[in-house]
C-alpha cells in the first residue's frame, strides 16, 4: 500500500467542533461519587467511551458495532478482511469517517459515526447476496443472524510457518509481560480489551485497544492490512481476553498461524481452531500457558 492511499484510509471528516466534544473522545472523566471508610468522596473517574458505528459499503449500511472513537479506519478495514467482504486490503479504493449529528443518530446520547468505505464492484455484488444487518456488541456472539443456516461457522486453513511450529511458553510470556504497559487506555479506565501484534522472538511491536475484543481485533489486522508488504512483518496474536470462535474465525481470514489469550478458550475455539490448523494457547499468566491445538 503507496503512502496516498493510506492516508486516504486514515482520513476522517468531522464538524468543526467534534474534536473537542467529550463524546467523540475514547476517554471521557465523568463525575462520581465513591465510598471511602464509610463517607461519599466526590471526585472524577475516568470511563471508556463506545459510541455506535456503522460501516457502510458502496452506500449501503452493512453493519453497526459499538466501539470505542479511535483507530476507526483500522477497525472498519480490519473488520472488511476478517469478515472475508474483501479478500485484499487493495480492494478497498477509499475510507472516510463521518460524525454524524448526535441530535439525530442518538437524541443527544452520544455521537455516532458513519465509516463509509468505497470497495470493489465485484465485492460488493459478492455482499449484497449474502447481506445480513449486524449489530455489533461488546459481549456480541452472532447478532444480526437471523437463522442457523445464515450462521457463518468455518473458516480457511492458515499457513504455518516454520516458526509458528516451534514457538513455546518463552516468547509467549515476553510479549504478555510488555502487554500491560502498552494498554494506555485501559491504564485510565480498567475496562478496554486489547489485541497485540507480535514477532515470532516475542517483541510486541502494535496494540490496539477497544471496549469490545473483536474490535481490538480487527484494529489490529487492519493496521496490519495498511502496512506497506515489506513492513508487515511474520508474527502472532496476543489477547486480553478470552479466545472464543470470533475470534479464531477472523484470525483465520488474515492467516494469522498462533492466537494466544489471557483467558481460556470455549469448546467450540478449541475445535475451529484445530479445524483451521491455527495453534491456540490460553491462560497465559505468570509466564505459564496452556496450548490447545498443536
């Protein structure tokens, strides 16, 4: 990717006044009250924001998720790829963020975005078939999906490299150890998920952060998708949370070959990811991890 066109995947359209409106913030200090040995002590708090966000191809509404107001590009191209709309980050010719009028998107409550991305005819003739109207969550699951036989359940086989068969507990606990430092959102509020990109020696090189983890996630894969080819190095995903299908199922799209979580897997991960040949590890704590598909 040339450097014009990642900056037209970076550009953003907003009022004159958005930049300083709390609401358009990932981060926003509310007023609160805590108790402290028996009394009230008034002080501020620092909150994640998540404001609605609809991404919308070729002038059609696909999908609403709630998300945090950063890195949108990222996480509308990411969420492009690893939902198999766009099999190639080229086939996306342009992204441009709109905030919308709060008044009208939602009555005053907060701000809301439109992401409007411009694709291939070919792709988008290939999403109007099987369009569903999603509505993303921050628990999320299979929302939108309106019966078992428009629920999407396999995923591509990924590529293993050489490295991905040989890498063990080392480089796993030396990038979750540098993990907590690079959470800078979450160091303010406590509640972010984070997804990191990861060298096969364990160097974490890219985080990104969201109230909910598959938006990390596909933050992630599309800053990846808008590295220059040379730049986008081999590596692995780290998360802060738990590893569910979702998530092994967009990791799959990117051919991503190691998925590794703080938390444990659900069955049905354990099972997509040996279906996909992905390696899967969990409960990386302490310098320890439990591997589940080899």
């Amino acid at each position: 990717m040339d450097a014009s066109r990642a900056r037209f995947l970076n550009s953003h359209t907003l009022p004159e006044d958005a930049a300083a409106s709390d609401m358009l913030q990932p981060v926003v200090e509310l007023p609160t009250q805590r108790l402290v040995a028996g009394q009230l002590v008034h002080e501020g708090d620092m909150l994640s924001n998540e404001v609605p966000v609809a991404l919308v191809f070729n002038g059609i509404s696909h999908a609403v998720m709630m998300a945090t107001p950063q890195d949108l590009p990222a996480l509308a191209l990411g969420f492009s790829l690893s939902e198999g709309i766009l099999g190639a980050a080229d086939e996306c010719y342009g992204i441009e963020v709109v905030a919308m009028d709060a008044q009208t998107a939602t009555n005053g409550l907060t701000a809301a975005f439109e992401v409007r991305l411009e694709i291939a005819s070919r792709r988008f003739a290939t999403l109007k078939e099987r369009r569903r109207f999603l509505s993303g969550r921050t628990g999320c699951g299979v929302c939108g999906v309106e019966s078992l036989a428009s629920f999407e359940l396999d995923a591509p086989r990924v590529a293993r490299p050489s490295w991905s068969d040989a890498l063990n507990v080392t480089p796993l606990a030396h990038a979750f150890e540098q993990l907590p430092a690079r959470q800078v959102l979450n160091q303010q509020t406590g509640s972010m998920h984070a997804a990191g990109w990861v060298l096969p020696d364990g160097e974490l090189v890219q985080v990104m952060e969201d109230v909910g983890r598959h938006n990390a996630l596909d933050k992630l894969l599309g800053w990846r998708a808008m590295l220059p080819e040379k730049e986008a190095a081999e590596g692995f995903v780290v998360m802060t949370s738990r590893a569910s299908y979702e998530l092994i199922r967009k990791c799959a799209y990117r051919n991503v070959p190691v998925l590794a979580a703080i938390s444990a897997p659900t069955v049905l991960a354990v099972q997509l990811a040996g279906h996909t040949g992905m390696r899967l590890f969990g409960l990386c704590r302490q310098g320890k991890a439990v591997q589940y598909t080899n």
